[in-house]
C-alpha cells in the first residue's frame, strides 16, 4: 500500500517536474491536411504553434527517452513520421485544452500559485521553499522566472479542467473485489514440452536438398552493399573532457551556489499498519485504535522485536513480510501525519498511534542521513564536471558552424576540418546498408547519407549530421563492396542444420496436436509431465506472459483441462490444469482499496480521451505535413 503512496506524489508536482502533459494516447491522423500552413508548425483553433517550439519539444522528448533507456537508444525512434506527429499532437492537445479553459474562464490565484510552488520538494532545500532552487530550476528548463510562473500557471489551468472531468470517473468496490479475486487466482499445472531435437536424427538430409534450398533461396544469402568511411566526429561529450577548470572558479561556483550542494534530511522507517475501511462506523474505528495503541504498549516495551511484531500484526501487505520496513524516504513522500510523526522521532525511538487516511500506524525510525551541506572538497567533483560541461557546450556552440562549413567547402577530404578543430579522423568496419551498427551508425540520417550516389561514387564528405544532443558527424567513404550472394560452401552447413530443424519442428506440431487431441478426448497419451505447480496471473511477464495468459485464459468448468501451442523454439507446449485455486488474501481491504484506485484512474483517462476526442471538433487543426515527415522546405 505504502508502495502506492510513494509512486503517486501529488499530480501538481508531475505537471512541475515533466512540463508536458502526456498526451501520447491520441494519433494525429484525423486532422491531418496535406494544405499545409508553411510557417507554422501547426495552427489549433486561434493558437499557433511555432516551428521552433515543435523541435524543441522533440529534442526535450530525444532527452527524455534517452535518459530512460542509456545505451539502449535508439535515436532512429524520434526520426520516423510516427514519432514526430505524437510529439506535435501533444503541443495540439495542450492548444485545444488551454483554449477549452479560457473559454470556461478558469484560472490560478496568486495565493493559489504561492501555495503549490512552496509545497513542491523540487524547488525545496531541507523541507523549506529556496528563491535560488527555483531559479536554478527554471535555468535548468530554459526559462525565465516569470516564463517558469507563466508556464507552470498554465499547466495548472489545463490541470483543473482534467481533474474536472478525470475526477468524476468511479469503479464499484464490487468489480474491484472481483478484480483482486482474478488478480489472485492460481491454477495447478503440469506441462510436457515436446522439442524438435527429439525427432532430428530421423531424418537424413541429402546433398541434393541442401543445393535446392540454396539455388531456391537466393535472397536469404545475399550480402547487401557494403560501405567503409573515415569520419570525424564533434561532440560537447568529447570537448568537455579537455576543458581546464580553475581553482577560483571552482570555489567561486560554490560559493554562489551552496544551497545546491545541501543533502535533504531522509529518514530510514519501519511501521505496522492496522487498516481501517473508509466506511468503517465509529465503533469499529475505536476498536482498530485500541488494538493499535495494546500494540504500541507491547513495541514501547521492547523496541527490538519490531520487525517481529510487524510481520505478525502488519496490514500493510508492501512492507509485511521485510518487518514493516520502508526504507530510506525525504520529506514530501508519505502522507502528512505519517511524515510529521516520523520526522519527529530520534533515530531508535517509537512513535505513538498514529492515524492517517490509510488507518492507524505504529513508527520506528531505524537511522537518519543527510540533513546537512556538502563542504568544497566534497563537492569539488561535481562543480568541476558541471563547468567542463558549460564550458565545453560554449565551445561546441562556436565550433559546430566552422565543422559544418569545412567538412562541406572542402569536401574532397575530412583532413582540412580535423586539422582546423583538432580532431582525429577514425575508420570504421564495414557498413552493410540497412542493418544497424554501433553509433554513430545508428543515426538513420548519417547512414542514408553515406550510402547516397553522391557519397559513394564521387567520395565526397557527407554534410555535418546531428547523430545525437550536440554531436555533429561528417563521413567520407574510401572503400565500396556491390551486393553479392555467399558462395555455397560458406553456408552449406547452417543449411543442412536448418533443413533438419524444420523437419523436427514439423513431427514435433503433429505428435503434439495429435497428444492434445487424444488428452482432450479423454485417452492417454505418452508424455513426460512436470511436477505440478502453482502459476498467478503475476507471472504473466516477459518471454512467459504468452503461456500464463493463455492458461488463465483456458476454460476450467471441467478438470483437468488440457491446452497447447507451438512454441517459438520450434517445440510445442501441453499444460494440464488440475486445480483452480482462490486464496483468502485475495479480498485485504488495503489490496481491494488499491486496486481500485488504480481501475478508477485507467477509466478516468478513458474518460478524459473522450473528452479531448469531442473538443478536437469545436477547435480546429492545420498541421504543417512537410514538418511531420521531416521535408525541408523550399
């Protein structure tokens, strides 16, 4: 439950934080117009939206993904017309519901907006609001101050009409019992996995199939055009490593900015947690209390046995079975009373009974950290790599157009821009076309260019290329390899492989079709079942998402029931479900209470869509398609 409290931080603080509404749940195809308007990057009813605005919402949506991914992305993801038209049709989405506010003459007092900007821990230094946090903040953003007040105004206008129509969606507690009780639902089963291995020695693969299937399958040997370029590369990553930092910059920057280096105070807690439900009478609520604070009595008595006491007693079913624990947490995390109670307390102490919406609470702080400003040599690090960044994104900002003209007025070489700027020219491997390579490779943009007549035939430089935040590339291509087809003596062995793979994957689909039937029909058939186990819906995830589902999915009126599938090694899968089982725990409150909060907020934003649906008709759309498919205009 406690694990809900801590992911669902008050939405003004997301709007805060992220600075977009997501919207990505809309597609853009319904107002597209090939009329475009060539100077806008869209036009929303009265509002324009800037071609400005729209490259920069998809170089902070690049940043985003990027930052969620590391190494995994793919900048190619952001270059596709798809990817473009949701970044731009969530600037639309912003248009139409800032509109349909105005309209509906909403608004934020300034008492209003003081409230929410000094209760939101990003822009708090030790649980108090900071100026310099909130300035530091708005730089960060690429914002005046006023221009983060005005933004942030706005987002909470847009805020009030979502919550308007969000707010009004409801679930009954009867779906969500019966939500919990499907959440929570095992079934028994035994699989018996029949493979294709098993059948491989049964057949002899001759020469002449092996030929056939080569002379038949040209396609599936060939070997695409083939490119090596050298190339040179300017990135702020690359400068900021040769940047020199002094002394006194070093420390004037701390100086300036200590309220930065302060480390927010966190408190690592244990609980117990006696609910009590929302509807509960008086004296149901005074019985829970007494329970708690005989509890408190028992755990004032004996500190120690805390986490002991707390997997007994605990309902809490996030923090139980670990002793109650929640681990380490700042302020503006849990719930008011909670947080009071436990900031209070000294490291080892116990608080008294504690009542929130959640119930009543019995609190234990383990240990305290932070709380306290990092000296200059501890923060040394720190302040030393953020200035090699300013300095080296200054330097890349006065080179970036002296690397773009060079590597494009003298295109016969990549020497002259690496001796003006002094970088090194690197080589890389062959480049097949159409596969996808390390970076900076990996930039759809770069290898279209380097596979260009231009590039190729003539071996002139390629213009500098953006393959990702501040980094330009420019590649000249030195060697060439046409498409060709591998001789057969190179592949004449996966063949014969693969030939014996598909005869065993097919004998594996019949033998298992025809056990299925048999079992179904009520016959034996000669398999070699596992032991039973226990499966939850929980453990529908990942490579085994497909065989949970379709085991639940599975009818159980009669036992045991019998389903198969063809597997994607090639096997094929029989489970026998032998028992349906229901545990008791299914129907907790707290389970049955969070669950429906989290039904309650998927109807709600199918409300919302909804809503947004019919405006889009009162608010007209123009969007400029050469921006969307990424067309250079004249």
């Amino acid at each position: 439950m406690f694990d809900a409290v801590r992911n669902n931080k008050r939405v003004v603080q997301v709007v805060l934080l992220l600075m977009v509404l997501p919207f990505a749940f809309f597609g853009v195809e319904s107002y597209m117009n090939n009329d475009a308007v060539r100077e806008d990057a869209a036009v929303v009813g009265k509002l324009k939206i800037a071609p400005e605005e729209f490259e920069q919402a998809l170089r902070d949506q690049t940043d985003r993904l990027r930052d969620m991914a590391g190494e995994q992305f793919d900048p190619k993801m952001m270059e596709t017309p798809q990817a473009r038209a949701q970044t731009l049709d969530g600037l639309v989405s912003q248009r139409i519901l800032l509109q349909e506010a105005q309209r509906q003459h909403m608004t934020v007092s300034d008492a209003r907006m003081s409230q929410i900007i000094a209760g939101v821990p990003g822009f708090q230094i030790d649980g108090k609001f900071s100026e310099a946090r909130f300035d530091q903040v708005a730089q960060t953003q690429g914002y005046s101050r006023d221009g983060l007040l005005a933004r942030i105004r706005q987002d909470l206008v847009i805020r009030q009409l979502y919550t308007g129509v969000a707010g009004s969606s409801f679930v009954p507690a009867s779906l969500a019992r019966r939500w919990a009780q499907m959440q929570q639902e095992e079934r028994e089963v035994s699989e018996a996995i029949i493979t294709p291995f098993e059948f491989i020695e049964q057949f002899k693969i001759t020469p002449e199939q092996v030929r056939k299937y080569y002379d038949d399958n040209q396609k599936e040997f060939s070997v695409p055009e083939q490119v090596k370029v050298e190339y040179l590369v300017l990135s702020e990553a690359a400068l900021a490593a040769t940047q020199e930092v002094s002394e006194e910059e070093v420390r004037k920057t701390f100086e300036a900015n200590q309220s930065r280096y302060m480390q927010g105070e966190e408190r690592k807690v244990r609980h117990i947690l006696l609910t009590v439900d929302a509807g509960a009478s008086a004296e149901d609520r005074k019985a829970v209390k007494a329970k708690a604070e005989a509890l408190q009595k028992t755990v004032k008595a004996d500190p120690s046995k805390f986490a002991e006491l707390a997997k007994a007693n605990s309902e809490d079913p996030g923090s139980k079975d670990n002793g109650g624990d929640l681990g380490f947490f700042g302020r503006g995390t849990m719930v008011k009373p909670f947080e009071e109670a436990a900031f209070a307390l000294k490291k080892g102490e116990v608080s008294a009974v504690v009542e929130t919406d959640f119930g009543y609470h019995i609190i234990q702080v383990e240990d305290v950290r932070g709380g306290q400003g990092k000296t200059l040599e501890e923060a040394r690090a720190e302040i030393t790599d953020d200035l090699k960044k300013q300095a080296a994104r200054r330097r890349f900002a006065e080179l970036a157009e002296t690397f773009s003209n060079t590597v494009y007025e003298q295109a016969d070489s990549l020497a002259p821009a690496a001796e003006k700027l002094g970088l090194q020219v690197k080589i890389s491997p062959l480049i097949p076309k159409g596969l996808l390579m390390p970076a900076p490779f990996d930039n759809e943009k770069l290898r279209e260019a380097i596979f260009s007549e231009d590039a190729v035939k003539n071996r002139r430089n390629t213009q500098a290329i953006e393959t990702a935040s501040n980094t330009l590339v420019s590649a000249r291509v030195i060697e060439q390899l046409p498409p060709s087809i591998k001789p057969f003596e190179t592949v004449q062995a996966d063949i014969e492989k693969k030939l014996g793979f598909e005869a065993g994957r097919k004998m594996a689909l019949e033998r298992g079709e025809a056990s299925l039937a048999k079992l179904r029909a009520g016959e034996e058939a000669p398999l070699n079942w596992s032991p039973p186990q226990d499966i939850s819906r929980a453990q529908a995830q990942g490579p085994a998402a497909t065989m949970v589902r379709a085991i639940f999915n599975a009818p159980a009126n009669k036992l045991p029931a019998y389903l198969g599938f063809p597997m994607d090694n090639g096997g094929f899968a029989i489970f026998r479900i032998t028992a349906v089982k229901q545990p008791k725990e299914a129907l907790d409150p707290a389970r049955v209470e969070a669950i429906k909060a989290q039904l309650e907020q998927t109807v709600s934003q199918d409300d919302f869509a909804a809503y947004l649906a019919s405006l889009r008709k009162e608010y007209p759309v123009t969007v400029n398609r050469k921006l969307i498919d990424n067309v250079k205009q004249p």
